[in-house]
C-alpha cells in the first residue's frame, strides 16, 4: 500500500498495456494512484490479467480493444475512457511492433504497419489527449500540468539499427514528434517528454536474451551489465508523469544501463 501516492484522482491510458513495458507502466502508474485504461489489441486475456492485478493491489483499470493505428478506433477509446473516467490526465503511448528485415527485402507493407503502429499510433493517441487538456485545462489540487504526454521510445532513436529499419526509423520519427509537440503544447501546460528504453526482457526482443549465450552477447553492449527489466521503466514513467518532473519538458530520459555510451570504444578508437 502506497501511502503517499503521486498520482491520486489521475487517470492514465497506456497503449499497449497487455505485455512488456506496457504491463509495467500500467501497474506502476496504478500503484501510484491512478485509474488506468489497458490498451490492447491481441490477446485480451493478458489485459484482463493486468486489470486483475491492479484491482488486487487496490487500483482501478479498466481493458479496451483497439488499434491505435486506426483514427476510429482510438477516438472510439477515448470515449470509451471518459464515460468511466470522466478525462485523461496521463497518456503512455507505448504501443510499438518490430517487423525486422534486411533492407533490401523489406516489404512495403512491414515498412507501412511499423510506421502506422509505432509512428502514427502515437500522433492519433495524443491528438485525442490533447483536445481533452486543453479542453479541461489544469485542475488545481490534481497535478500542476494540464496534462502529460509519453512517448515510449528507443536507444534507437540515435542508433542506427541495421535489419531494422523501419523500427529505427519510427523511433528517430518519435524523437522529433515529441519534441515538436512539447514546443507549441509546453505553453498550455501540457508536457510532452519519452522514455528511450534499451535492451529490457520483453517478448519483443526475447531471442536476444532468453538463451546464455544470446544474453552474454547483449551484455556486451550495455556497460552496466544488468539487461533491463519492465520495473526499470515503468518506475522512470510514474515520477515522469508526476509533478516530481514538472520542470522536465521535452525531453527523452534514456533507461538503457548505459548503451547509448558506446561501448564498443571502451577498448577500441
Ligand atoms: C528494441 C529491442 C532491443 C533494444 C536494444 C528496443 O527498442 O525493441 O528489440 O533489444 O531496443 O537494442
């Protein structure tokens, strides 16, 4: 039981909340407090599982169904969010999809689904959050801001990612949104910021980690030498969403042990 927590008579929406990074951040936002929608898309029965797991810790969530790659279904889950929890406080736009290929193979159409998924996802999401924000404004008492935007990134932002181009591509795209947004919303109090994750055992990257020797190969790229765990964001997206941060605006806070200090040069260059 957490007595003093940092985002009462919140509410949150995390996209993507039924595995991985999403589950953490939506529990970890839930523990501080607040109500939270589990965006999901497959497999709901690992939505419901997180929305059990909050309401045994004394939380409130909820589950719904939709593709935040679709304009209609993402506005039809805002909706969905106010008729239970009146607005948004807090959004997590989290969702994201590798589709990994040598460039020269790459379809058209894995190129277009990562870009729609990891990219455009987050535009419908947070255009949708934004019109509530500024709609309702700061609530005195709730949180200093009108509303927090975000947006799960990558180490991938700056490193460039052969056999994955699409996906760094969505990322470095990302970097840009989020800065873009954070400049003309910043006035109306509403910050915008990302987390950029590195490599976090999840089972988007599970055959870089789930065998000795593909774990003692990905150490060799993270000088903390620890791979990361869900917990490791989600705690970093809670005090990121509370008014702890509130001066921090426009911004990615890297999570990564240490990857993006490019340790291939320890011995080399
Ligand atoms: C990717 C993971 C990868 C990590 C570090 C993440 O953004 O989704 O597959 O392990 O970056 O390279």
């Amino acid at each position: 039981m957490n007595l003093n927590p940092k985002l009462k008579g919140q509410s949150a929406l995390v996209t993507g909340a039924n595995s991985g990074i999403g589950e953490a951040v939506a529990i970890a936002l839930a523990n501080e407090g607040a109500n939270v929608v589990v965006n999901y898309i497959t497999h709901p029965e690992n939505a419901d599982a997180v929305v059990k797991r909050i309401e045994q810790n004394g939380g409130n969530a909820m589950a719904i169904k939709a593709d935040v790659s679709n304009e209609e279904d993402v506005q039809s889950m805002f909706q969905q969010m106010y008729n239970k929890y009146g607005t948004i406080d807090i959004l997590v736009n989290n969702a994201g999809i590798q589709k990994d290929s040598p460039f020269e193979s790459m379809s058209l159409e894995d190129w277009k689904l990562v870009i729609d998924v990891n990219l455009t996802g987050q535009f419908l999401c947070s255009r949708e959050a934004v019109k509530e924000f500024l709609k309702r404004g700061v609530v005195p008492g709730r949180s200093c801001a009108a509303g927090k935007i975000i947006c799960m990134s990558s180490v991938h932002q700056v490193i460039p990612w052969a056999g994955h181009v699409n996906y760094a591509s969505s990322k470095g795209g990302i970097e840009m949104m989020m800065k873009s947004m954070a400049q003309e919303l910043a006035p109306k109090k509403i910050r915008v910021n990302a987390i950029g994750p590195g490599a976090i055992e999840t089972p988007i990257n599970i055959n870089a980690w789930d065998t000795p020797e593909a774990a003692a190969k990905l150490l060799t790229l993270i000088p903390y030498k620890r791979i990361g765990v869900p917990e490791d964001i989600g705690k970093v997206a809670a005090w990121l969403a509370s008014d702890e941060s509130d001066y921090i605006v426009g911004t990615t806070v890297f999570v990564d042990g240490g990857m993006l200090l490019y340790p291939g040069f320890t011995t080399n260059g």
